[in-house]
C-alpha cells in the first residue's frame, strides 16, 4: 500500500508510469539484439590477411563469395569455408542441391567425418537439400532472415547482381555471415570486365580458393592443409594473395613458411613417395 | 494365439526351442509390450460404444481383455444376451478377433468365466458366481503363479474346493491377495474399474457463409480456427506437433494440409505461415473451384508443452535460437519437403560410405566422436571411381600416379596405407580388403585412393578407386 501511495504522488499516474516503462523495455528490447548483431568481424588472425579486410576481419552481417579456382579445387573451398565456420557458433546451415544435382555433382557429398577432421562438429549442421537454384536462394534467404543459425552456407551455380542484392541485404539486417560457394569459372576473368563472371555482385568479399601441397612433419605425413587464398574483392579493403595453412584444433590459420617442410628434399624439384609406417 | 497356431500344437509360455520344433515355418518377433498396450486401449476405447465404462486389463489380468461396465445400458441393445452377441459379431466383423465373452456381477467372476467357460458367449444369473466358479480351475482366480503353485501343491485343483474351507488358515499362510480375489470374484469386496479416457481431441471447424478462394482469406481463417484451438492447448499444456487443415469444397471435394512441426507449439503466426508456405507450394494443384464453404483445423498429434515464461528473458539465449531454429525447420520443411533437412549422424562402421547416414532432421543433436588421427575425405564420393592407369613401384605400394576423369595425377606424396577389411558379417562373398592412401599430386590437389584386395592373397591384379577429396 505504501508503494502505491509513492507511486502515485511522485510519478505521473501508476497506470502511465507502467506504459511508459514497457515502451522502454520493448525499445531496449529491440535495440539489444542489434547490438549483439552488430558482432566484431571474424578475423583470421593473421595481420597481413586481417590488415586488407576493413575492420579487420570478415564482416557478419554480409554476403562473401567463395570461388575455387578451378574444378578440381572445390574440396578446398569447402574446406576454407569450414575452417572459417569452426570458429563460430552453432548451429549452421548448408544450403545445396541435392546430390547428383548441378553443380554440386562431380566431387562427392560433404563427408561429416571430414568435417569433424577440420574441427567442425558435424552433429551441429542442418543440411538442406534443394531441388533447384530457385529453392536454394529461397531457403538461404528465409534462413538468414530467422536469424536462427549463426552462419548461412549456400551452394549456387550462377548468381547476379539483383539475388546478390538481396542476399547481402538479408544478412545485413540479421548480423550473419552468409557465405556462397560457386562452382569453378570455365576461363579465367579479365581483370578489364570488373573481375567479375557473369554481372557483377554486391558480396563484401570474394575468395579464389586454390590448392596447395600440404604441410608434412618430417614423417611425410599430412598435418595441416593448405589452401591459396587469392582476395579477389573487398568492398573497404584490398585484394591479396596468400598461401595459408590451417590448424584444425587451434582453429587458426597460419602463413605457409615453405621452408619449414622437412619431408621435401630441398634438391633440383626431385620428389620422394613416403610412406607411413 | 491364432487358429494356425493352436492346429500346430503352440501353447503360451512354450520355450522357443519347443515352438520351434513343432511348427518350423514359425516367424519369431521380439514382443512389444508397448504396441499391446496402446492396441488394448484403443480397442476398449471403440467399445466404449456399449457403455461409457470401458477399462482395459493390465498386467494382473493378463491384459489381453477389457472389462465393460454394462449395468444400466443393457437394455439399449435388448438385453445382454443380445448386446454379447453383437458385440463378438463386430469384434469379428471389425477387427477379426474371436472372442470369449462373459456378463457376471462381479469382475472377478466374469473374467474368470470368459477365460474358462467352455461357452464362447455366457452370460451368469445374478447371484450365482459360487456356483458357477466352483468346477473352474484355481487359475481362474488371477492369482499369482507361486501362489497358485502352492495351492496346487496342497491339492487344491479347483475353484471349489477353496471356498468351502475356512477362512482364517488361508489368510495366515498366504498373501492377502488369496483371500482379496476370492472375495473380488464373490462380490464381497469392491473392485473398482479404471476407465479408459478417450485422448482429447482438438477441432476447430467454421462454415461460412460465403465460399471463400482466396489463400489470404484461406489463411485468415486459419488463423481464427487456430487462435481458437490455442486456449484449449495452453488449458492442457500441450502443444501442436502435427496439424491438419481441411478445406472443404462447395462441390464435396476437400483438400488437406497436413503440417509437421519440429517443436510443439501454440504460436498462431507460425502455423499461419507454414499454411501459406504450404498455399504456396500448392498453388498448382489446390484448386479451389467453386470455392471452399468450411474450414476445419485439428491438431493431429499433441504434445506436452509446459508453460514458458516469455517475459524478461534474453532475447538471445539459446532456448529462444532453438525456438527460431525449429521455426525455420518447420518453414523449410513445409516448402522443400519433409525429407529435405538434413543432419549427420555417424554410424559405427570403418567403411567410409558406410560411416555415416543423413537422417531427416528431428531436433536431436548427434554426438559426434572426437576426430581420429586417420584421415577422412571433406568430400566423399558415394560410389568410389575407378582409377586407370595406376603405376606403383611395387603391387602392394602406393602408387605414383594414376588417372581420374581422364586426368592424370602425378603422386608426389602418399601417407598410408589404412587398412579397412570388409563387413565379413554382411555379406555371404568375402569382399576385397581395401588399402587407403592418401595422395597429394604437384598441384596440391589431395585424394584418398584404396587399393582394393590384398595382393596375392585375395587378388593377383588389384584395382584403384578415387573415393575422397580432401581439402
């Protein structure tokens, strides 16, 4: 009773106070998740890579293209793509065609012992399997706009300015990273055309992903992959080149140092065959 | 134990082995006690018909019966004579079950009498269960086996014989139950029914006045129909994991929705939106003709949803992603079909195409093991492709190059081999033993090779699949 009574002499009226108090808490209410949204960029950890993206990483809230460099890479931009998604949160969703649909076909399904291999739970995943472009860009666009997983991964053959767009805007106005994965270029593009196949897009970032001989310890075995990451566009930042390698546990990427390779003979490019005992 | 069975000389609680041997076509089912259950209840559930009365029996009775209370509606089916008869007639009409019916004044005297009255259809005069009873068998009391083991040790064979004795030896050197289920049977004690209770049922139906056509007005009724179904699901704390929205036509066709949900819910948005997903999908095939002049709407599978506290949580906590994300499940699912969603699950197995499956997703979290060091391929091909031309230095080496899709691959390093023997408990053939490698050419590209057979054991000339990329 004593409460109401200082209620009622200090504030407006009771009633007005509460209204007023629940407008502020749906307006912190909608203000609080954007701030959680508005999360730092993934940075790889590596200056030199960090310092040409703007902010110093990957952003979130946008839409990168990730292109292998040629047709028989395309395991290495699925493994970019994981090693860069072993960072986040869970769960995340793979948007691609259904096997034995283009242009996924030639190289396989996404393996989950594989993926755990690259240190990414594949317990967490939700694989949706689409029966045709049209779906796919529709299930990318409803997942980015739930909001629900914490990365959108799409498989896609060809992709224009306008669905690039609307990608980009979707992941924008939900804080996610979306990454689009498009299959190999058939002819390398002129620099002259903008750099781009096919129109242009609004992606923040494209990747050219290549293969690299891995790293060997001095057994001649396979410890960590490496990849050529070419840093073809950047809106805010520079294009680059690297040859990184990854380390599935630590989830970190390092800069390929060819001279610590033990198991290749620095001779005249002579190779030798090791075998694991 | 059906015709077939009884004709082969089967009786209940036969050993395997006896069965066995004398009916060998005998199929063999591990017994689902469960699915016996759930098929009891249902059964006394569609004879509620008789009387609202029904209980089926459990474990004590045997639960292979139910037991109605007919006092009182007897006479709605002409007497009881009558109404056994009709209702072994629709047993075997409806579901081909012969049955054993009897009416008593107790339940413990018409249990015993249909199981052991050699009349299928019987019903006793009032006030004659000790007479009746008395040339029955001791087991027609539901006694417990080691107590019936123990009366039949000391002679006592029939019923009969034990109730013209006195009282008090019996109730100090057996169980009370002796004494309680001849008293059951007799009618001096009570013996409640538990009735079955019919499974609430959650429909929503609207005529309209007007045919409707239109998906928005098909969804704003919808929406009606599902806003009125919420309070009865929020009373008994359940929600919707399965939805059926029928859409009546004017010309007597109707069209169903069904929808299927990852989580139980009552948000009457979302199920406005798998509709319309669905309305979407559809819209091809759902003709809506001289339109639609009803619309019902039933939850065809509820379950328990106990009541959250929505104020004043974090947006952001995880039981809300969980919420979102079974919201989108449900929304893609709705649009891309019920199989589409995916998860991985592994499998214990060494074969690689054989080590894990890609179940629909179901809101369960798989727990994956922790890596191995041996590694696997990021990308698996389903069916490992032959590789030609392979040239090793030695037949049980690695090899040094090979040709894939009409590619050839110089080997500038190869880690292996991984040995994966086949499923000998699978298949009848011995399969080849396989030998992995993984290779890496000059380019970087990485494969898993598998030499298949062991050379000179199993095979003179091995052959090579590709059967991974890795990353």
């Amino acid at each position: 009773m004593a409460e109401n009574g200082l209620c009622a002499t200090t504030g407006p009226t009771p009633h007005i106070a509460a209204q007023n108090r629940a407008a502020v808490i749906a307006e912190l209410r909608r203000l609080m998740p954007r701030m959680g949204e508005q999360r730092k960029p993934l940075p790889f950890g590596l200056a030199v890579i960090d310092s040409h993206l703007p902010d110093g990483g990957l952003a979130c809230g946008a839409l990168h293209e990730i292109v292998p460099a040629a047709e028989g890479c395309i395991a290495a931009a699925f493994g970019f793509i994981a090693a860069i998604l072993g960072r986040l949160a869970y769960p995340l969703l793979f948007v691609m065609p259904a096997y034995g649909l283009r242009p996924y076909r030639p190289h396989g399904r996404l393996h989950g012992h594989g993926l755990n291999a690259l240190g990414l739970d594949p317990g967490r995943l939700i694989l949706v399997e689409t029966a045709h472009r049209k779906e796919t860009l529709w299930a990318m666009e409803e997942a980015v706009r739930s909001a629900a997983p914490a990365a959108v991964v799409g498989v896609i053959d060809t992709l224009d300015l306008k669905l690039s767009q609307r990608l980009h805007l979707a992941a924008t106005e939900a804080g996610l990273p979306v990454f689009l994965l498009r299959p190999a270029p058939p002819s390398p593009p002129s620099p002259a055309s903008g750099g781009g196949w096919g129109g242009g897009s609004a992606a923040a970032t494209r990747w050219r992903i290549g293969t690299a001989t891995a790293r060997r310890d001095r057994f001649g075995l396979v410890t960590q992959p490496r990849w050529h990451l070419q840093l073809e566009r950047c809106r805010n930042g520079r294009p680059g080149e690297w040859v990184v390698e990854y380390d599935h546990v630590a989830h970190r990427f390092s800069l390929a140092a060819a001279l610590a390779d033990f198991s290749r003979p620095r001779g005249a490019g002579e190779t030798s065959i090791r075998q694991a005992s | 134990m059906n015709a077939a069975a009884e004709a082969a000389g089967l009786a209940t609680g036969d050993l395997l082995a006896d069965a066995r041997a004398k009916a060998e076509f005998l199929q063999v089912r591990d017994a689902d006690p469960t699915a016996d259950d759930a098929a009891l209840r249902r059964l006394a559930l569609w004879a509620t018909r008789y009387t609202p009365t029904a209980s089926p029996w459990d474990e004590d009775n045997g639960a292979d019966g139910f037991f109605l209370d007919i006092t009182g509606s007897a006479h709605l089916f002409g007497g009881e004579e009558k109404l056994l008869a009709d209702l072994a007639a629709r047993l075997r009409k409806n579901f081909g079950l012969p049955a054993q019916l009897a009416v008593a004044d107790t339940p413990g005297a018409a249990w015993a009498l249909s199981r052991f009255h050699k009349t299928p259809l019987f019903v006793l005069p009032c006030g004659q269960e000790a007479a009746a009873l008395a040339p029955l068998p001791i087991a027609a009391l539901r006694l417990a086996p080691d107590t019936r083991a123990t009366l039949r040790r000391l002679g006592f064979k029939t019923v009969g014989s034990l109730l013209d004795k006195p009282r008090a030896p019996f109730a100090a050197r057996f169980p009370t139950e002796l004494l309680r289920r001849v008293d059951q049977a007799l009618g001096r004690i009570d013996e409640p029914l538990v009735p079955v209770v019919a499974p609430p049922v959650y429909h929503a139906l609207r005529y309209l006045i007007e045919p409707i056509f239109t998906h928005d007005a098909i969804i704003a009724h919808a929406n009606r129909l599902m806003a009125t179904l919420v309070h009865v699901l929020t009373r008994d704390d359940v929600g919707a994991r399965g939805l059926r929205l029928c859409l009546y036509n004017v010309d007597g066709a109707v069209e169903t929705i069904d929808i299927g949900l990852t989580l139980p819910t009552r948000n009457v948005s979302h199920v406005a939106r798998l509709i319309e997903l669905k309305l979407e999908a559809l819209a091809a095939t759902c003709d809506a003709g001289f339109g639609f002049e009803a619309i019902g709407l039933a939850v065809i599978c509820a379950e328990p949803m106990p009541a959250r506290q929505t104020e004043l949580t974090s947006v952001t906590d995880d039981g809300d992603r969980t919420e979102r994300c079974a919201s989108l499940i449900d929304a893609l699912r709705q649009r891309l079909g019920p199989a589409s969603v995916r998860r991985f699950e592994p499998v214990t197995s060494h074969l690689p195409e054989r080590a894990e499956v890609l179940p629909p997703f179901d809101g369960e979290v798989p727990a994956w093991p922790e890596p191995e060091q041996k590694p696997r391929p990021l990308l698996l091909l389903p069916h490992a492709e032959p590789a030609e031309d392979v040239t090793a230095l030695v037949p049980d080496g690695p090899p040094r190059r090979f040709s894939w899709r009409g590619v050839t691959y110089d080997v500038t390093g190869a880690q292996g081999p991984e040995r994966i023997g086949a499923e000998w408990w699978r298949y009848r053939e011995p399969k080849p033993t396989r030998d992995y490698y993984l290779v890496e050419d000059s380019t970087g590209h990485r494969f898993w090779l598998f030499r298949e057979g062991l050379y000179g054991r199993e095979t003179a000339a091995a052959r090579w699949f590709v059967h991974g990329l890795f990353a």
